[in-house]
C-alpha cells in the first residue's frame, strides 16, 4: 500500500526532535506515534541502526524529501531485530561512501573525486572508505572555497560519511 502525506492526518514531519505531536514531529517520532508507543524519536518497534539514519535524513534534508519520507513510516514499524542491525548499519555506511556522497561530489562539480568514491573497493574496508571520503571532502572544501559559485550545492561529503558512521555505531550500543 502506498501512503500519502494526507494518510498521517493533520501531522506532517519536521526536524529535530519535538516535546509532543502538537510541536511537531520527525519522522521516529510519528513511527512512536503511530506504533502506540511512548513519545521518542528512538522508538522500540524500530531497529535502531534505520532509526538513525532515518533521523538524520529527517533532519538534514527540506520539507520535500520529509514529505516523501513520511510516506515509509509504516514500514519503519517492527524493524526492530538486533540480529540484522550489523549488517544495515555497514549496508548504509557503503550506501554513503558509493552513493550518496558521490551524488554531492557530482553536484559540487568534482567528478573525479566522485568516481574514486563510487568505485571503490570494498574489500578494503570501511576505515579505508571513511579515509577516501575525507580526502574527498578536502578536495570539495578546497573547490568550494576557491569558487565564487557556492550556494551550498554540496551537501557535504563528511556529513554523508557521519550517517554511515552514526548507523554504524548505532548497531553496537
């Protein structure tokens, strides 16, 4: 079943975190919300490995991608199962590191540095990853700062590799 931001009633999700629905809301609190739970934005029906990542989407992205967002609420609910969080938490740090920071590393003008990311070996490792994305990072600061044309098209490499780092300490706590 596909939802619509209009399914969720009057509620639509905003960032940061929020003392009651009528403040607001993110998107774990609706997850909380909807599951019956007590008000939290690291609710027990949700793997805490998505919660975060979904967390800082929720935060970091505009009220456009919230809104689609919020169409995967009801998918969120009953993730929780540490025996899987492992192995998401180093899905999404790759998702990271090969995809969503090449995509900032392309807008910001530095496609090379997005291909080294996109194709790089995983056999490596993370740590090595993590290495390789800071470098990448470096390199669009160093572009951004040299450039008279930066309006904040790039995202920001380092934030994309912390989601990965963040989902991957989440699944050890």
């Amino acid at each position: 079943m596909t939802y619509k931001p209009e399914d969720f009633g009057p509620f639509t999700l905003s960032a940061s975190s929020h003392s009651g629905p009528s403040q607001g809301m993110c998107v774990m609190e609706m997850v909380s919300f909807l599951a019956g739970e007590d008000w939290s934005d690291m609710p027990a029906c949700s793997s805490p490995v998505v919660s975060r990542f979904c967390q800082v989407l929720n935060d970091r992205m505009g009220q456009d991608f919230r809104d689609k967002l919020q169409s995967y609420v009801p998918r969120l609910i009953g993730t929780a199962s540490p025996e899987y969080d492992q192995k998401r938490a180093e899905y999404l740090a790759w998702q990271a590191i090969k995809v969503f920071a090449p995509i900032a590393l392309d807008a910001a003008g530095l496609p090379d540095q997005a291909e080294i990311l996109r194709s790089f070996d995983v056999s490596l490792g993370l740590s090595a990853a993590a290495a390789a994305a800071a470098a990448a990072a470096a390199d669009a600061d160093a572009a951004a700062a040299a450039s008279v044309r930066h309006g904040g098209g790039l995202f920001g490499v380092v934030s994309i590799v912390e989601i990965g780092a963040k989902c991957k300490r989440a699944a050890t706590r």
